[in-house]
C-alpha cells in the first residue's frame, strides 16, 4: 500500500475527511492544505486508517493509565526521603 493510500479507512473516515475538507475550503484554505488538515484530524480522532476491534482499542487505553498511575505512584514513593540519625539527634 503506498503512502496516502486511503483504501484501509472507513466510510465514516472518509465522509469526515470531506466534511472537514470543505469546511477548510470554506475558511479560504487551498485545495491540498484544506484535504492534508483533513487527514491529520481523522487521524487525531481515531487513530489513522489502523481497523482495529473496539475491545482491543479499550483495552490499550485502559493499560495505558494502569501504566501511568503505576509511574506516578512510583514517584511519589521515590521522593520521601528517610529519616537520619543526624535529624534525631539534633532534635533532642
């Protein structure tokens, strides 16, 4: 498949290409400006021209923030410092 192929998009990506493509050539954008805005914001919303069931788009998203919570947890963990010896005496 060579490149801007938009043979594996479905008609629902492609009827928002258009629709955004003419609301850009509405606001004065040129022909290829108005149709590349296009393609990068069906790409944004879903993902590009990837077919991909809807359970396994759910469960990457879901692993990702287990991913994230498990950093920032981490990190708050990592930052507490230990109590010394110095802090002790000097507390007497």
């Amino acid at each position: 498949m060579p490149r801007g192929d938009k043979s594996s998009y479905t008609d629902k990506q492609k009827r928002q290409a258009e629709h955004i493509e003419e609301s850009e050539k509405a606001e004065g954008r040129g022909e290829e400006a108005a149709e590349r805005i296009a393609w990068a914001t069906v790409n944004k919303q879903d993902g590009g021209g990837r077919k991909q069931p809807a359970k396994t788009a759910a469960k990457k998203k879901s692993s990702a923030a287990k991913t994230t919570a498990k950093k920032a947890s981490s990190k708050k963990t990592a930052t507490k410092k230990p109590a010394t010896k110095k802090a002790a005496k000097t507390s007497r």
